[in-house]
C-alpha cells in the first residue's frame, strides 16, 4: 500500500511540474519591431529631403513649425511637388492647409 501511495504522489507531482513548469522552462517572448503584429513607426531620416521625410509620413498626425514661427497639427494627407496637405487641422473643425515645404522650419511627430 505504502508503495501504491508513493508512486500516486510521484505521478501527481510530475504532472504538476508538467502543466505548471513548462512554462519557467520557456524564455519570455519579446517583441521585436520586425514581428507581426507590431508596427514600427515611422521616424525620420536625415539623408533625404524634408519632401521624402513627409512622404514616409502620410497618414500620421505631424506638427509642423514654419519659417514665420506658426504651428501647424494635423494629418499627413497628401505631398506632391513643392506642397503639403495637411488635412484635419487640431483646434479647427472642418479646416486643412496646404502648406509649401519651403516654407516649413521644423516636422515633430510621435514616433515612439
């Protein structure tokens, strides 16, 4: 009987260790940007034009300061030739701007 007993208890913890220690046994998963599921966003590159920079990000929310000093918030919509479309302005429903990239002094975005 006693022989029973023990090997009833040996199975239990086997089985315990088992469900329950798999996973100590397994590294964490971490996440890199390059796995699926997990976008990166899109920052900036000082090798290309402020144009190129813009392009990249279309879509997102930017504040762009321009060479007279005004801010400008609002959504990447559109860069073609020498101008931006800036469409959904903060602060200002129903507003988007067209901007000339000459005359923007600096792009901040969020991009961590």
């Amino acid at each position: 009987m006693k022989r029973l007993n023990r090997k009833s208890v040996i199975v239990a913890v086997l089985t315990l260790i088992m469900i329950f220690g798999v996973n100590s046994f397994t590294a964490p998963r971490s996440f890199s940007a390059g796995e699926e599921g997990i976008k990166e966003a899109p920052g900036f590159d000082v090798n290309t034009s402020m144009m190129e920079n813009l392009v990249r990000l279309k879509g997102k929310s930017v504040t762009l300061t321009l060479s007279s000093g005004q801010t400008i918030t609002g959504i990447v919509s559109e860069v073609k030739g020498n101008l931006l479309h800036i469409a959904k302005l903060s602060q200002k429903e129903f507003y988007d701007a067209l901007v000339a990239i000459d005359h923007i002094a600096a792009v901040e975005t969020k991009v961590r």
